[in-house]
C-alpha cells in the first residue's frame, strides 16, 4: 500500500527561482492529501504530474501567506476544470472568512462540494479518520496560531498465508474472522491455530509535519517514533538567535527534536532565502541525527515502518 510524501515547496516566505514556498502532496491508498498550499502550488502539481482533482482534503497549518496564498487559486481552477468532487479544507477558523470573501468579491459561485471544518491550533486532537487513516493536530510555537498534522496509519488485521489457506476448504465468510485472530475448524472437527493461517499484519506507518516553529519540546511526545518528521529549518545554527525571534527553528534544532523523539527519518525544509545551496544545513543537522535529508522541491520520500 502507497504512502508517499512529494515536496512541492521547500523554501521560506519568498519563492526562488529554485525553490517555491510551502507545499506537500500525501500520497496514503492512492488517496490524495495537501499539506500547505504557497503561492504556485498548483503550477508545482502540473509541473510534477500530480492530477489536482485527485486532491480530497487540503490542511492548511496557519494563515502566513507562504503557506496558503495558493489555495484561492487552486480552489477556483478545480471549479473551472469542472470539479464535482466534494473538497473538504481544515484549517484555522479565520481562513474561512477569507476564501468566502474571495469567493464573493469574484463572483464566483463553486459548482463542487466545498466543506470547511475548523481546527483549533492549541490542542492535540484528531481531525480526519477514514478506515485506514487517522489525522491529528500538532500544537506548535509560532508567532501565529500553527500547528502540524499527524499522519498515521490504523493497524491492519492478521495477514492469511495464502499457501496455506488455499489447502484448506475455508468459507470466504470465515477469512475475516480468521484475520481477526480466529482459529478454524473444519468439516471434521480439526482445529487449525490462527498461528498456522495468519502471520503478523502489516507495521504501522506514520508522517509528522511540523510547519513553522521555533524549538518546541511538548511536540516531543506527539511524534515519538514515527516513521518520518518533517520540521522546519529555516536558519542554521549560527543564526540561532535570529530563528528564536523569528518563532523558527535551526537545522541542528530540528534534528534534536528528531533524536528525542527517536524517529526513524527526519527531512528538513522551509529554508531561508539567504542559503541558496543548503547543503550546509543538512550537514549541521547529520551531525546530531544522521538519518536526515533535505525536503527538497520535486523530492518524494516512501514513509516507511515505524522504529521499534
């Protein structure tokens, strides 16, 4: 089963030529989420060949302009390419005011489902569960309200050897029991232990986005051992003091929210405009978590198990 995470944006509150501001595609059961949505998001889902109508659910972690200038075109070019699928954006409670207005003083009327829901940055809470999937919020500290989204995976049921139930004369009516920890007992009263039928289901996955922030350890236990973190590094190090009065983080700080966390990837993103290689900052942040890489524009990362 898909769960992938492509980078649209990778840069701070200025696009360059190189790197656009804010914006990730979750890819999880070929079922399409969009984290943050900057200026030119939808030019990046064309230039990347992601089908924007795919797109269900659109999270929008705070109301800075890098990270949702985009959505009123996206939203209006979904309706003018005939959308019909209903879309469903979280978001602060005042992002709703200003796509109605926009919406108002265009004269545009949707022709598609539009849903808002709410979400409140200060608290942890589940906002999205389908039957594979859960959604929660990550309170972060910013200068503005802001919080991340929690991607994980439901754990699946047991998993049949199909070798061996294909030897057997199992109804199909009993499979779900027998996923469900069931042993089977057949025609003449023997019973088979669900140990020989089943082997453990698949291990759980997970993606923490944590948007714009400064270092902030209450996060620390929300995204313990997940799969993969992406945290913001706008600056490095030696920039530390102007990250803490900028409410952002530094290369060697998102990798030390990572260690603590003992998760099992980190990716870093949302860089300054001033490192126009960072390079430098992937360096710096290896030092304390190698298992770090660069949330680069056109990079796509395969969330995997998460670490024991």
């Amino acid at each position: 089963m898909v769960f992938n995470i492509h980078i649209l944006g990778s840069n701070s509150a200025v696009p360059t030529l190189k790197r656009h501001p804010t914006a990730q595609l979750v890819n999880h059961n070929e079922r399409f989420y969009l984290i943050d949505c900057a200026e030119g998001t939808q030019l990046q889902l064309r230039k990347y060949k992601y089908k924007l109508q795919r797109i269900g659910n659109i999270f929008i972690s705070h109301l800075h302009g890098d990270h949702f200038f985009g959505l009123i075109g996206l939203i209006s070019t979904m309706h003018l390419l005939g959308r019909k699928k209903e879309l469903h954006i979280y978001g602060p409670a005042e992002l709703e005011k200003v796509i109605l207005l926009q919406l108002e003083v265009s004269q545009t009327e949707l022709i598609y489902p539009f849903h808002f829901h709410p979400i409140d940055p200060q608290k942890s809470e589940m906002i999205y569960e389908n039957e594979k999937l859960t959604i929660t919020t990550i309170p972060l500290n910013h200068r503005i309200p802001t919080c991340g989204f929690l991607f994980r995976e439901k754990q699946g049921k047991r998993r049949l050897i199909k070798n061996v139930i294909n030897n057997l004369d199992i109804p199909v009516d009993q499979f779900s029991k027998i996923k469900s920890g069931a042993d089977f007992i057949d025609a003449n009263g023997k019973t088979y232990k669900n140990s020989d039928l089943t082997m453990d289901p698949y291990p759980i996955r997970s993606y923490a986005y944590c948007s714009d922030t400064k270092y902030h350890e209450p996060i620390i236990d929300i995204v313990k051992k997940v799969s993969l973190l992406y945290h913001e590094a706008t600056f490095m190090h030696d920039k530390a003091d102007v990250a803490a009065d900028k409410f952002h983080s530094t290369s060697s700080e998102a990798a030390t929210i990572a260690k603590r966390s003992e998760v099992g990837k980190l990716i870093i993103g949302h860089f300054s405009t001033r490192y126009e290689d960072p390079q430098d900052l992937l360096q710096e942040a290896r030092q304390i978590f190698n298992n770090t890489d660069l949330a680069l524009d056109g990079s796509t990362f395969a969330v995997a198990p998460e670490p024991k």
